[in-house]
C-alpha cells in the first residue's frame, strides 16, 4: 500500500461487491473468483505498478458465512477503493445430469428448428414493450451447417474407434513378442481413452451444462436443476445486495456482476430476479439493485445464442413471450439497466458473439437518449488461439482493465458504445422538436 494515501470506496464511503458466475466446465471452486482478482491485479500493475495484496476471509452477510476475497486498487487520483469479489459456485448442481442422448437431443433440436429461422434470415423477439424483427447475419446458416457436421465428425470418430478396436486387439494376438503386443493395446487403449475424454468434456460439461440450464421449454427433470442453479446464485445476490454494514446501512455502494461462458446467462437471469424483487417490495425494503448495479460484465456469453433457441422453441406464442419480457427488466426498459453493460467476445470463441438481441434494432430519438447503457459489444484483441479463446480470456488485459476502469469511476470501452445509422439525423430531430 502506498504511504500516506487515502482509503476510500466510493462517494458515500462503501466498499465494491464484485459477484461472479463462472462458466460451464469449470468444476473447481473459486478457480473464476482467483482469475478476476488477478485480473484486476494485472491491470493495477501495469496502471500503478504497485501489486495489490489479496487477502480472504469468511463473512457474515446476514444470516450466511461467505468466504470472499479483498483487495484494493488504486483510483486516477490515487486513492484506494476496497474491492470484495463472491464467487456463486454451481457446478456439482449439474455434474451427472445429462446423458449423451439429452444433449444430441437437445442439439439436433436446436439445430432444425434454428435451421427454419435462419432461412427466413430473421427472427422476432418481444423486446422493450413489444415484437421487434431483427435480421439474422447471413452467416447463420453456414454456422448451424458447420456445427452439424462438427457434432457428426466427433460421434463418427467416436464410434469409428470402439469399432477399430476389436480388429486391433485381434491383430495383437497374432504378433510375436509380448512387448509389441502391449505396446499396440496400450497405444489402441490410450487413443479410446483420450477421445472418451475429449468428447465427454465437450459433451458433458460444456454443452451438457447449457443442455441442462437452458432446456427451459420442456417440462423435464432439468427444471429442478436449473432452479437450483438459478437459487445458488440469487441467494448470493440476496446476501450481497442485503448486507448491513456494522454502523448501519448498506455494506456496499456498488456492486459489480461478472459472469463467463453459461455463467453470464446464470448472471443475467439473477440480476434479473434481484430486479424484480427490488420493484415488487414496499418502499422500506427495496434493496436499490438498480442504483447500486454499477457493471453488468459478461464474457465468452452464449446469451444471443441462448435467445435464439428459446426463441425458435415457441411456436406462434406471444402471450408466453410477452410473460418471458416481463420477468426480465434489462429488456422491458433502459430505466433497469446498470450503468454499464460490456460484452468481451471473439469470433475464435465459437460460444460467445456479440450480443444484438437485448437492444433495439432501430432506436428513436427517445431511444437514443439511454444509448450509453447499450450493450457494449468488445473484441477482446489478445484471443488468437482458436479453440482455447474462450477459458483465455482471464490473462488478457482487457478484462482487468475494464473492471479496474469502472472501479477507478472511468467510463469503460467507450469506442464500443454502438452508433447507428441515420444517428446525427434522429439526434437533430430530437433537439429540434418542441
């Protein structure tokens, strides 16, 4: 810590809450919470050169022990700002849940009904109070054709090995020498072995996560799974949002929601849910989640991906679209939106993309006027490795820096706020209307 610098948090004198989701696959608790500290670390580094002590403890946040870890980083004005990062760790919730035969299930579904929508080359999604078109990139149908024959490449391989096996086995059996014959079993063994693994990680903790959290449309046994994915996470929230501070009032001024991979869908739906409980309780027990969401960050986020399938589930069904809006207030209006909403993707990270389906196609001038809590699509220019971009984007400064810059009270990535056509256009009009 630097000598004679002042401690703060924030302007009424509170510390930051930095609540995080991790992704699918990652079975290791805190593995996502260590990553962002040091994340947050790296970029303290490099601005003030100084490497901010992490420390961890267990909390009591009303009636539940949270374990969580402190750090401080440094403002422009060279102040300390107390940072305090909780991690909702769900991953055992859908360990063992998923059979091969729900996620080919799942994704052959995906893929037909999909395959219908991106022909037309546009969806609807009920946005904001009402239906709105969107264009689909044309690129959707090579994408859906490309992940087709990828799922059908990885099960030919699959199956193509058990049946090379038995005639590898046969053909040990009639060569001299136990040494050639072990070493051929072990290597035959060895090939099974390592394409079981890869195809069980792809399958059963990836896909098979979003399988379980996302097949929403179906009265199936994945209900109670993802409620209790989604009740993880919201009694996290509830407790972070809800702490007292030992003097009275609220622990933290500001809280930070970060979620990766699967892990910014379970962030999305909870800050959600935070929400709706804030708008639905009296006066003297709201929370102020709106108020106090500073940063929705999500990262590697399959949610435009997520939209577009549940949505190609509904089969001309507007009212349950209109109930699916009203149970989220990021897309029913700006007015519920964090002060900021940052999207780092890539295009070598097949699982994330720019968001495009939780803003308004073709804003008005009114619409306009809440255009810096837009969705700030970001391409993370440090992902090269295709095929490991998305777990790569934790040793990439951009991430640190955006949340040490929203942290700092700068204003994140602003060459990402989205621009519009005809934008000069609509904002003369809006200035020049009574």
């Amino acid at each position: 810590m630097r000598e004679n610098a002042p401690t703060i948090d924030n302007a009424d004198g509170k510390p930051v809450a930095i609540l995080i989701c991790h992704g699918m696959g990652q079975q290791v608790p805190f593995e996502t919470l260590d990553c962002v500290a040091k994340a947050i670390a790296r970029a303290e580094r490099r601005r003030h050169r100084r490497a901010p002590p992490v420390s961890v403890r267990l909390a009591r946040l009303g009636d539940q022990h949270l374990p969580r870890a402190e750090m401080q980083i440094t403002t422009p004005g060279g102040q300390l700002r107390s940072v305090h990062l909780y991690e909702a760790y769900w991953a055992p919730l859908t360990e063992g849940k998923v059979t091969a035969a729900d996620v080919t299930s799942f994704l052959l579904d995906a893929w037909r009904r999909g395959m219908r929508y991106a022909r037309a080359g546009v969806m609807t999604r009920h946005i904001f109070g009402r239906k709105r078109t969107f264009p689909l990139p044309p690129w959707t149908i090579t994408q859906l054709v490309a992940a087709f024959a990828v799922l059908c490449t990885g099960w030919s391989v699959f199956f193509a090995t058990w049946l090379v096996m038995p005639f590898l086995l046969a053909a040990c059996a009639r060569q001299d020498g136990l040494g050639w014959r072990l070493v051929m079993v072990i290597d035959g063994w060895g090939m099974l072995a390592a394409i079981t693994w890869q195809m069980r990680q792809l399958y059963f903790q990836y896909v098979g996560d979003v399988a379980a959290y996302v097949s929403s449309h179906k009265v199936n046994r994945f209900a109670e799974v993802r409620f209790a994915v989604r009740k993880v996470a919201l009694d996290l929230a509830r407790a972070v949002y809800g702490a007292r501070a030992p003097a009275g009032g609220e622990e933290y001024g500001e809280v930070y929601v970060v979620g990766h991979s699967l892990g910014s869908v379970v962030a999305y739906d909870t800050l959600n849910s935070m929400l709706n409980e804030d708008l639905l309780a009296s006066p003297e027990k709201r929370l102020r989640v709106r108020d106090r969401t500073r940063l929705l960050l999500t990262l590697g986020s399959p949610l435009d991906k997520t939209a577009f399938i549940f949505r190609t589930q509904l089969k001309d069904a507007p009212v349950r679209e209109a109930l699916a809006e009203a149970m989220q207030p990021l897309i029913q209006s700006y007015d519920h939106r964090p002060d900021y909403w940052v999207n780092i993707h890539t295009w070598k990270d097949p699982i994330s993309g720019p968001l495009n389906l939780y803003d308004i196609p073709n804003p008005t001038p009114r619409d306009l006027r809440h255009r810096a809590r837009f969705i700030r699509n970001t391409v993370d220019p440090d992902a090269r490795r295709l095929g490991r971009a998305h777990v790569d984007y934790w040793g990439h400064p951009l991430l640190g820096n955006v949340l040490h810059d929203v942290l700092g009270g700068l204003e994140p990535v602003p060459d990402a706020v989205p621009r519009f056509r005809g934008e000069e256009r609509l904002a003369d009009a809006e200035t020049a209307a009574p």
